[in-house]
C-alpha cells in the first residue's frame, strides 16, 4: 500500500468521525427529548443552526484552504472539535444547545470536514477524482455505521452527557495525530481536461475560471440548487429518522442500527457512484440516485404505515445508497466545470446550498409533526425537493451537452 492509498484511508476517517457528529444528532435528539421534554422543533432547529453555520462557514473554509492549504485547518478543526463536544455535555437549555451544538460545533466540523478533505483530494487525485472522493466520502459511511450505534450505546450506559464528551475525545485523538504526520499540502494543479469518458471531459471550463465567473453562470446555480434541493431531502430523513421509528415502536437501539445500516449502504453507494462517475456521465448517475432517494422516502413512509424491522432495513439501504452517491458525485461535477486555483472558494460558495438545504429540512419537518401530530406533509415536501434536485443536475447536463464552455455557452 502506496502514501496515496493511506491519504485516502487517512481523509476517509477523518471524515467518518467528523461527520458521525452531524449523524448521530438523531440518537442526541431522542436522549434530549426524553430528558427535558424539549419541543422537536426546538431541537431539530438546534441540528438545523448547525447545518446553516456549517454551510455558511464553508465559503471562509474554502477561502482559508487556497490560502494556507486544508492541512492547517483540519489540524485546528480536530482540536476544537474536541473541545466544543466536551462543552456539549454541560448543555441545560436550548440556548446553550443552540450555541455549543449549532455553533461552535459546526464551525469546528467545518474546518476538518467536506471542504478541505475535497481540496485535498482534487489535488492530488485528479487522474481519478470521482473515484478517489468516492473512496474518501465513504468514510462518512463508516462514521454513521459506528459512530451512531456507539453513540446510542454510550447514552444507554452512561447518558447522553459522557457519549457526548467521549466521542470528542475520541475524534481530537485521531484527527489531530493524522492531519499532523499524514496529510500534506499540495498546490492547485494546472487546468487540463481529466482523462475520462468524452461525456464528461466536456465539462472542463476553458481556463481557470474566477469567483466572479462562475457567478455568472446557469452551472454555478444549478449546482447550487442540486446541492439545496438534495439536501433538503435528505437530511429531513436523517435527523428524523429515529424519532420517526421510535415513534411507530421500534427500540431506540434498534433505531440505531438502521443507521448503522444506512452507513453501510452509503460506503458501497459513495464508492460505488464515484467509479461510475469515472465512466459514464456523472449527471446521469447522479439523477439514478436522486430516484433512489426519493424511492427512500417512500420506503420510510411505508415502515411507518406498516411496521418491519426488515422494512427499516431496506429503507435504509435506498437511503444509503441514494444520499450517498449524490452527496459525492455534486462535488465531482462542480470540479468538471469550475477547476483552478478558486476551487475552494466556488465550492464553499456551492455547499452554502447543501447548508441552507440541510438547515430548511429538519427544521421544515419538525415545526409541521409538532403542528400535525404527523411526518406525512414533510416526507411529502422531501420528495418534492428530491425531483427538483433531479431536474437540476439534468438541466446543467443538457447545458453541457450544448456546449463545453461554461462562460460561453451557459450563461
């Protein structure tokens, strides 16, 4: 095994511990609700402040990665990562959750999380890119197949206080050691088209494109729309997730394990969806996987009307895969058409979408079951979003097929 085969390992568990905080807020929001009785409006607009500072916080990540390079800052991340979930077990009111959880959690993830494993990886593995993010995004597959067992598992032995400072414990002992002896810093590497299919070679801009440019055009939009739209719909499956089994009678454990189950999904859905990305148009595969998703959300609705273990569990899968591949294969297209020194920021700039998005969901589907009683109208509203993420990336298709150059053919 090669230093670039341990790079990825290195980013792929780094991601897995980072994002098994986002993930494992849906077990935190079951411990808190049967504590304090708190509102589940109340608590998923915790998760949805912590999505928004997140998103918001990507833009200055990307920034500060084309300046002084993503290792420093996933260094910093892990440490305050650490630190802000050892605060987090100290939480009494919904202030204090808002400002630990929502907000210097979310910057902390911020800065070891998407955003610098993303430039990591487009410098380094530019010859296989959706491969390579497919490989490394699949690590946050990992991180909900342990990190939420092991989370609800703690909560059960030892409250929800202690889970929340041993994972961070757990998170500072490996993010900051790694990012230390393991990752290193490269510079952007020159504009060429990457070896891949002719589909997709098309998509490579003519020339190094400014933030300013990429403003100017549909792509630059429409990728922001695929990535609001996509995450809107799953993320309200996310958090809600286990509330939502707990409620139609599932054991908190077991609740648990469909998101492990969902983790496992997401490594052979991530992966899986890189490698074709690699050979077919990566628009195409991503629209597949959007049917999958939305495919989820029916499934879900279904488990609730008819109760399974075994139908939770095939949920699960459809939302593994179909989150999954799509959460890895937005990157990839934004790369195919905004490369060059001002990656970072672009796409800090296009995760501000996935943000609003993960923000609007859990926050639009608690308000209405704390109104309704009931998930149906937000699963409704999901899906929804889900077929507008679709005709997104398919309209950035039918514009790349129309031209090659962004600037040119696509404003």
């Amino acid at each position: 095994m090669n230093r670039r085969h341990l790079t990825l390992g290195a980013i792929a568990l780094t991601l897995g511990l980072t994002y098994g905080v986002w993930y494992s807020y849906s077990v935190f929001l079951v411990a808190l609700l049967n504590e304090f009785g708190w509102s589940r409006s109340v608590l998923a607009g915790a998760f949805s402040l912590f999505t928004l500072v997140h998103g918001v916080a990507n833009p200055v990540v990307g920034v500060l990665c084309d300046r002084i390079g993503p290792r420093r800052l996933v260094i910093f991340g892990g440490a305050a990562l650490g630190l802000a979930l050892y605060a987090n077990g100290f939480v009494e009111s919904p202030g204090r959750l808002y400002l630990g959880f929502g907000l210097v959690t979310a910057l902390a993830v911020a800065c070891c999380g998407w955003v610098p494993a993303v430039v990591l990886v487009q410098r380094q593995f530019m010859d296989k890119l959706g491969f390579s993010l497919g490989i490394v995004s699949s690590g946050i597959g990992l991180g909900m197949l342990l990190a939420v067992p092991l989370c609800q598992l703690l909560i059960e032995l030892l409250g929800w206080r202690a889970a929340w400072q041993i994972y961070g414990a757990i998170c500072a002992g490996w993010i900051v050691p790694v990012a230390w002896f393991m990752l290193r810093d490269e510079a952007p590497r020159p504009v060429v088209a990457p070896p891949a299919p002719a589909a997709n070679a098309r998509a490579a801009p003519a020339h190094e494109m400014t933030l300013g440019e990429a403003l100017r055009t549909q792509p630059f939009w429409l990728m922001l729309g695929a990535f609001f739209f996509g995450n809107v719909c799953s993320q309200t499956l996310h958090v809600h997730q286990v509330a939502f089994l707990v409620d139609h009678g599932m054991a908190a454990m077991a609740a648990a394990s469909v998101v492990g189950v969902v983790g496992v999904a997401s490594v052979f859905g991530k992966s899986g969806g890189g490698w074709l990305a690699d050979r077919f148009e990566r628009e195409v595969i991503y629209v597949t996987c959007i049917a999958i998703l939305i495919g989820a959300v029916g499934a879900l609705a279904l488990v609730g009307a008819v109760p399974s273990r075994w139908g939770a569990y095939g949920y699960a899968v459809l939302l593994g895969v179909g989150y999954s591949a799509t959460a890895a294969l937005t990157p990839v297209m934004v790369s195919d058409r905004f490369r060059g020194p001002r990656f970072g920021l672009i796409l800090g700039l296009g995760l501000l979408g996935s943000a609003l998005g993960s923000a609007f969901g859990p926050w639009m589907a608690g308000t209405l079951f704390d109104a309704t009683k009931s998930y149906a109208i937000p699963f409704v509203i999901a899906a929804a979003c889900g077929v507008l993420a679709g005709a997104s990336a398919w309209r950035a298709r039918t514009l790349r097929r129309r031209s090659p150059s962004p600037v040119m053919g696509d404003a």
